[in-house]
C-alpha cells in the first residue's frame, strides 16, 4: 500500500484507525488516549465541479484554502494552510502557498520564515576553537555576514554574537601582541 | 484568505519542551553504548522544541547553527494520539545489563592481574557511563509518543517522547486546540464512537 500521510493508523498493527474512536484498536486492540477534536467531525462537502479543469475531491477530503471547491493536496511548509495542486508552488523541497511565495520573493526573510541560520552562535563556536587567528578571523566574517539579518524566531536575543565578538577580537589582540613580543626579541 | 497571518510577526510563547531528536530508538542507542560506551551517547540528532504561537504550534528543529520550522495551525488539528512505549523498560534493562558487565569485568581483571592490566581502566569508564546513562534514563521517567493528524498530515511528536513532559505539555494543547475549533463544535457532526474533546 503506498504510503499516505494522511492515514492514521494503529501503532501495533497499522489497521486504519478508526475515527473517532478515543482508546482501543478495534483489530488487534492496542490501546492509546486519543483526543478527537472538532476538526475531525466537521462536514467536509467539496461542491460539486464546476469545470472539466478542476479537480474536486470525495466529499470526505480537505479542501484548498483559498478554492474550497479543490482538493487539498499538501499543507504549506511556510504558514501550515492546506493547498491544493494548483496553488501550491514548488520551491526547492518546500511547498508553499501563493502568499507565502510571495512574501519569500518580496522579502528575503518573510514574517512566517520556515528557517533561519544563527549567525551569532557560529561565530561562536568559532570564537571559542583554540586555532587563533584564523577562526577569530572567521567569526568575524560569519558576524559581518550575519550583520542585520534577523536571529532566532523565538530567541531574538544577540549575546552570542557579542560575546563572540568579544572572544575574537580578544584572541586576535593577544596574537598582535605575541607577534609584536616576538618581533622585538622578547623571547629570546 | 486571512491576511492577518501574512502581515504580522508572531509572538511566541515557550510549551516548555525541548528535547533531542534521536537518530535511533532508545534501545539502539542503549545497545550501541554496550559497544561504544560513552561514545554511543555523542550520536544525538538535532533539538525539537514546541512553541505556542497563538493560532498555531510551531515545531522548531535546531541543529546549533540553524532553525528549521514547521507550523501546525491548531484550527485543523483532528487528534491528538499519545501511547505509552516500550522504550523505557528495554533501554533500562540493555543499560544495567552493560553496567553490570562492564564493572564486573573491571572488577576480574582486578582480581586477577592484580590492577596491572590496561583493560581495567576503560572497562570501568564504560561501567560507570552506563550507570549514569542509567541514572540519567531512569530519572526522566516513562517513554510515550505522540503524534497528531490534520487534515492532510500525521505528525509524529518526538519531543514529547517522556510521559512526564507529555503530560504536562498535551494539557495546554488540548486547550489551544479546543479553543481554536470553539466555532467548529456547535457545526461538527457528532463523533461516531466518543465525544469530542479529551478522553
């Protein structure tokens, strides 16, 4: 049976799960706590087609959200909204929805990013590799690149790019200073 | 089309849930560190944690140096499934097997080359991580999963992979998602086997 990420299944013995049903697999009788949610029981009427183009689906698939007359084929990776296959746009690997492609084309880092690097916590982990100056210099580089872009979603906060800052700019001192201690004979 | 969605930056709140995800089960790495001892537990996955978002969950995947983010609006979720697991008596049943092992082995050698053979020390360094990979499995309590479904996806939890965090994160959940389908609940038809809501 080809695979179908939409079918809920028992864990035990893969029978379909039935819906609605709260503990215990009528099949093999594996027992589980499931929550049902409104979602699940709402009607799901796909009207009927109104074209030979379109592609309407059963009366018990998800439709599109922005043509409830279309079947939902994919949710977008970007905003979580169901697309159906004419609106979803291919971007790479992602799926996403016409709004969200827009934002992506409009801005580099739109307001529902799917991901962000941290810049902040690579210069770090360069900043602290005892291999000075070269990884000073390169979280220096990785702290100018990553200048003004936007951090963590969830943790904007821009102490590990400070203290990386701090750390390479301390080990590239000392190296001047080796280095002029050296040149004057110092350790001789 | 909700506009809304596209033209706001979100505010986040913590569910509290952060874990690594593991690249094997529980027992596999249990049994890889029977081999490997205390280098098995180097090979982890990168870190889930769950956020509230609001009008969704965001799932953040997080490998050190970058994000990844999913987004499950709480509107089209249908269930919410969670089970306990096997996981937890299997690793905890490899790891005292390792530990006993490897310390009863150190021990012999001791005995018996009276402390001059140089399997001693690494014998008991695999002894001592298993007991404290032991320590560290029991103290964390039970092994669950949990997976939800929308409309078009089930989506596994991993995060949620102890009882304990479950319990206390699957509560606030629930809440969000009901409160999101408040509007659905009067329209929805009847389940065919259980009320809506929790169990």
């Amino acid at each position: 049976m080809a695979f179908d990420p939409r079918r809920l299944t028992c864990p035990r013995c893969q029978a379909d799960w039935p819906e609605g049903e709260a503990h215990r697999c009528a099949a093999c009788g594996f027992t589980l706590h499931a929550d049902w949610f409104p979602a699940a029981f709402r009607p799901r009427t796909v009207p009927a087609p109104t074209g030979a183009a379109e592609s309407p689906g059963s009366t018990t698939d998800p439709v599109c959200y922005l043509h409830p007359q279309r079947r939902a084929s994919v949710p977008c990776d970007q905003c979580g909204r169901l697309v159906c296959g004419l609106c979803e746009v291919q971007a790479g690997p992602r799926h996403l929805c016409p709004p969200c492609f827009d934002a992506a084309q409009t801005r580099a880092d739109g307001e529902l990013p799917s991901s962000r690097t941290l810049y902040g916590r690579i210069a770090l982990g360069l900043s602290v590799v005892p291999l000075f100056p070269p990884t000073a210099l390169a979280a220096l580089v990785v702290l100018a690149v990553g200048r003004g872009k936007p951090g963590s979603l969830v943790r904007p906060s821009r102490f590990p790019a400070r203290v990386a800052l701090v750390l390479a700019l301390l080990q590239l001192t000392a190296f001047s200073v080796l280095v002029a201690l050296a040149a004057s004979g110092a350790f001789d | 089309m909700d506009p809304e969605a596209h033209s706001h930056p979100q505010q986040y709140e913590p569910l509290r849930a952060r874990a690594r995800m593991r690249p094997l089960p529980r027992w596999g790495t249990a049994a890889l560190a029977l081999v490997l001892g205390p280098l098995a537990f180097l090979v982890r996955g990168s870190r889930q944690e769950l956020w509230d978002g609001g009008d969704h969950l965001l799932i953040i995947e997080d490998n050190g140096y970058a994000e990844r983010y999913r987004r499950v609006r709480y509107q089209e979720v249908e269930v919410l499934q969670h089970w306990p697991t096997s996981d937890y008596l299997q690793a905890a049943v490899l790891l005292a097997l390792g530990a006993v092992g490897y310390l009863a082995l150190a021990g012999w050698l001791y005995q018996t080359t009276d402390g001059d053979s140089l399997a001693i020390g690494p014998a008991a360094i695999f002894g001592v991580s298993l007991v404290l990979a032991l320590a560290s499995h029991l103290v964390r309590g039970p092994t669950t999963r949990v997976r939800l479904r929308t409309r078009v996806q089930v989506i596994e939890l991993p995060v949620l992979g102890r009882r304990r965090l479950a319990d206390r994160v699957l509560p606030r959940l629930r809440a969000r998602i009901s409160s999101a389908q408040e509007d659905l609940a009067g329209a929805a038809t009847a389940p065919p086997q259980a009320p809506t809501g929790t169990t």
